[in-house]
C-alpha cells in the first residue's frame, strides 16, 4: 500500500534519469519482518529537481536536502545523498554536502542495519554487511565506532533503543566505545535523550534496554536518573507486562524506592510535561502509600481511591499492582475493582442530590471552604456507607456536621 505509493516516487525520479533508493528504517523492517511506519527515500537528484518533479510537495528541511514528497495525501521523505561536515557540539554537522554516490549517504548513518539501501526492483544495497549483522541480530556502529558517537552522542542512546525494540545485542567493538563515549551525552538536549528513554521503555524488551544502560553507564552524567535504573533493574522484566510509559517510570521509581519528591525530581529533570509529571507522581504516591510487596497479591480497599483518584487512574493504578504481583496474576482480578464501582451509587460529587448552593441554604452559613469538607463527606458516606442519595439525608447530615465542626 504505502510502499506502492513511495514507489511512484522511485519510478518518477528513475524515469527522469536519477538514482533513488528506499533507505534507513524502512529497509531494515522489511527485512526483518516488521511493521514499517515510515518510508524513506534518498536519491542523487538535487532538492530543486525534487521539487520541480514533484510540485505537490512541502520543503522540510530544504538546507539538509529533504523535501517532503506527498502521493494521494501521503508523505514521504525525499533526501539528496549527502554526507555530513564537521559535527559540532557532538549533536550537528556544521554543514552539510550532497553528493553523487549512495555509499558516501549510507556510510553517514549510524548502525549498520540503517545503512542499507534497496531499489524499486527490490534490490539490495548494503556495504557495511547490515544484513549479516540482522541475522546476527547485531547492533554494530558503521565504521570507526569512536568516531561515530563523538560525532553524535545521541547514536549512543539510539543504540540502547535499538536493540531493546529488536531484542539485539550490540557488537563488542560497538559497546566499547559507547562506555568511553558515554560522558558526550552530556551535550545533548533532554529532550531528545528522554524520547530515547521513552521510546526504550516502550520497546519490545525495556529489561534488555535498562540493562544496557546500566552496562554503559550512559546516564553517569546525570546521577539520579542513572541511580533510577541501576536501583530498580531486578524489577525491570515486569516492564513487558505494562501498556505505557507512565505506568513503566511509575514502577521502575518505586522500584527504585525513590520518593514521590524523588520522582519528581526526575520528571523536572528530562523536562517531561506537567501532565506526565502529575500522573507519574500520583502513580508513585499511591504506590508509597500502599507499599505492596513483590508478588504477594493483597486486598485492595478501592472504593476510597475510587473517591480519591477516579476511575482512569485507579485503572493504571491497578495495571501497576498487577505487574507488581505478576505471578500470582490470576489470583488478582479486575472483579474487585469493576464491582466497587458499579456498586457506588453515586462516583462524584456532581452527582449528589445537593449542590454546594443548596447546602448553604439549608445550613444558613457563609460559603467558605467548609462547604467542599462537608460535600466529600456526604460523597463518602454515600458512595460507601449507605447513606442514601436524596436531599433530605444528606440535608440532615450535613446539618450534623456543620454544627459538630462548629463545637
Ligand atoms: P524508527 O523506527 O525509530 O523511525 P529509524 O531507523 O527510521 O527508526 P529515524 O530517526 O527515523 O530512525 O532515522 C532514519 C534514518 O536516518 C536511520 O535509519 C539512519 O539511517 C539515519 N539516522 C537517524 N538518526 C541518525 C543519527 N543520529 N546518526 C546517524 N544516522 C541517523
Ligand atoms: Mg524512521
């Protein structure tokens, strides 16, 4: 489907006399079986030549090559063979030049299962034995291994990724140089360092992903994170049993025993957003607060967490628990949990039979924080205790309440 769309492009530049090669990713899924999620291209035709070939286009990254072809409402990334200048910062070339060959392109690029290129009849272009290394199931840097991460630290942590998504391990050569080179990621910005750790954790193997980091000592630089996974790495194999990232640096901090304060300190730090920050600080909170013990399932009382947290998160909250009592899963059900809540009458306080307004009328007080105490108590004792949900009960025992808080 997509790729008889890239195709198009293939055959378009080809019938205009220039070179063009499916490159990267792509090619390195395909031949291991892999859903492709995005094609690339890379061809000797200079980015004027792919815009005038294609006008239905938009110029991504005109001054890197790439113009972004679209066939039938599709993407796809064209990109002039080049190679890279001086690398500055260990992030960036200073520059780059486009070239004639497709060897100078390939040989840019970080591991030698991206530096492979296959044409339209299916013919591969491989000079850094990537293949071979796939059957091997290898991550191996393209040439001088040294050379390639002082370049660009980030190879660094997109070689940790890499082979957790693949389940590879990285060529001894490769591994040398990433613990020497380790203190270079340093330089780069956080950001994309916490894309990698997220995009590791959200891998096929994250254990094999967290070892790793720990074998390389690639997060030496920044003590509380690097302490994060060295701590928690006995646990890390229950990472495969949880659906996202959240959940995953929920567990592995409180398998770490790191703090709510602790944790949120690690959010600050790879800058994640507030909203991420506050679910994982509140997955750790609980967490603390229950304590449970690796694999030994216990009670759980949901229905004040039900009151406390709601449902979204006592759900990912529950997926946490499992992972942490893995095997005795079967023992541990999402029964308890869909029954307490379908058995609360009421779930929030929308949903009393008074409002805020109606209390204060009938208490003839002034509004004032009380009003929020009293309707979480009228919740409570509705929800779990029985009381029953119509104005005239909760009147009453709101009534109680106020004159009781008065004494
Ligand atoms: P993904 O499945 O995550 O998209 P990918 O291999 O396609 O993996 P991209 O970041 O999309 O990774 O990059 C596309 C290609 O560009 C890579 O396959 C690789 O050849 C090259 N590349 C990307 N980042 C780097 C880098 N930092 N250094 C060298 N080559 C790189
Ligand atoms: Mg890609």
């Amino acid at each position: 489907m997509a790729i008889e769309l890239a195709k198009r492009v293939l055959d378009r530049l080809e019938e205009h006399g220039f070179e063009a090669y499916y490159v990267g990713g792509c090619v390195r899924d395909w031949l291991l079986q892999r859903p492709v999620h995005d094609i690339d291209i890379c061809t000797n035709a200079h980015p004027g030549d792919v815009i005038l070939l294609f006008p239905d286009h938009v110029p991504t990254g005109l001054k890197h090559g790439t113009v972004s072809v679209k066939v039938e409402g599709q993407l796809f990334e064209v990109t002039t063979f080049r190679t890279e200048g001086k690398y500055e910062d260990y992030r960036r070339p200073a520059e780059v030049q486009f070239v004639s060959e497709l060897r100078l392109d390939l040989e840019r690029r970080d591991f030698t299962m991206n530096a492979m290129a296959m044409d339209r009849h299916q013919v591969l272009h491989d000079p850094f034995g990537g293949q071979e290394d796939i059957e091997h199931r290898l991550v191996r840097a393209v040439g001088i291994p040294l050379e390639r991460f002082q370049e660009d630290a980030l190879r660094l942590l997109r070689g940790v990724r890499f082979a957790s998504q693949l389940g590879f391990v990285i060529e001894d050569q490769t591994m040398l140089a990433m613990k020497q080179m380790a203190p270079l990621l340093a330089h780069i910005a956080v950001e994309r360092i916490r894309e990698e750790l997220n995009k590791t954790l959200d891998s096929k193997a994250p254990e094999v992903g967290c070892q790793l980091l720990n074998e390389t000592r690639l997060m030496a630089y920044a003590p509380e994170v690097e302490k994060l996974f060295i701590l928690s790495n006995e646990h890390a194999w229950r990472l495969r049993h949880l659906q996202t990232v959240t959940q995953k640096w929920s567990l592995l901090l409180f398998a770490a025993n790191y703090s709510p304060v602790q944790a949120r300190e690690v959010c600050r730090f790879l800058k994640m957003s507030k909203r991420e920050t506050e679910a994982i600080c509140c997955l750790v909170e609980l967490l603390t607060r229950l304590q449970p013990k690796w694999d030994v399932p216990q009670e759980i009382e949901w229905g004040p967490l039900l009151l406390e947290v709601g449902w979204d998160t006592c759900n990912e909250f529950f997926l946490l628990l499992q992972a942490c009592w893995w095997e005795e899963r079967q023992s541990f059900s999402m029964q308890a949990l869909l029954d307490q809540y379908e058995n609360m009458p009421v779930k929030t306080i929308k949903d009393l039979a008074i409002t805020g307004l109606d209390l204060q009328v009938a208490v003839q007080k002034k509004p004032g924080e009380w009003i929020v105490r009293v309707l979480e108590s009228l919740l409570r004792q509705t929800a779990l205790h029985g009381l029953p949900n119509t104005p005239e009960a909760l009147v009453e025992v709101a009534k109680k309440e106020v004159a009781q808080d008065e004494h």
